[in-house]
C-alpha cells in the first residue's frame, strides 16, 4: 500500500508544481504560499476529524511536538523559497533542484538516524545528482 501512496504523492506534487506556477502568476510568491497553506491546512485537519484522530492530541509528547514544529518550520520555509524559485524561474529548471532534497535527505538520513548507506545508494545518489545537473545547465 506505502507504493501506492508513494506514486500518488508524486503525481500531487508534480500537479503541484504545475498549478502553482499557473496560479502565482501577478500574484505575491508569499501570498501564494500562504494560500496554499491554509488550503493545506484545512484538507489536514479534515483528514484528522473524517479519521477521528484528533483524540490522539493528548498522548503527543513534548519530544514530538518540538520535532513536529521543527519540521513545520522546515516545510514553512521549503515552500516559501519553492514559490518564490517558481515565481522568477522556470518549473523545469526550478523542481529537479528543488529535489535534490532527495539526496539531502538519504544523507540526513545516515547521519541523524543512523540509517545504512550503501553503495547502491551511494550510486542512486550520484546519478540523481547528474541527472539534476544535466537538466538544469
């Protein structure tokens, strides 16, 4: 089922790319991203009511909290920069870079959760890294 919802995720944020630079243009990159944050926001919260998860609140610690505001953090400036990129560059040029945090994250991965690093990754990794440059030179 996780491939399932891996495929869907990509197809979403290749529309995404899509429909923001259709959506922002005369529009503020920063008013756009704050647009489709709310949007983002009320289709979360949807999603935790339709489930009945929001009971699970209560049992959240103080660990996660801080690590789930840090990772809304990362994700607020993520997009801020990702609307902003799209906004004055070229979709094509601006998504290959953007995931490049592909490569960031494998390598985020092995230092701060200790996961393995292999030489198929390492392999995956550099063409990855190639195939960015490739694209936007």
């Amino acid at each position: 089922m996780w491939l399932l919802f891996a495929i869907l995720s990509a197809l979403f944020a290749a529309a995404t790319a899509i429909l923001a630079k259709i959506g922002i243009e005369g529009v503020d990159s920063n008013l756009a991203t704050a647009i489709r944050t709310v949007v983002a926001l009320l289709m979360a919260w949807g999603m935790v009511f339709i489930t009945h998860s929001q009971g699970g609140i209560e049992s959240i610690t103080s660990r996660s909290w801080l690590f789930l505001v840090l990772s809304g953090l990362a994700t607020g400036a993520s997009w801020l920069c990702y609307f902003y990129a799209i906004k004055v560059g070229e979709v094509s040029k601006v998504v290959p870079i953007d995931k490049c945090s592909l490569v960031l994250t494998i390598l985020f991965a092995v230092i701060f959760l200790g996961e393995a690093f292999t030489w198929k990754t390492l392999i995956g990794s550099l063409l990855l890294l190639a195939g960015t440059l490739i694209m936007v030179i």
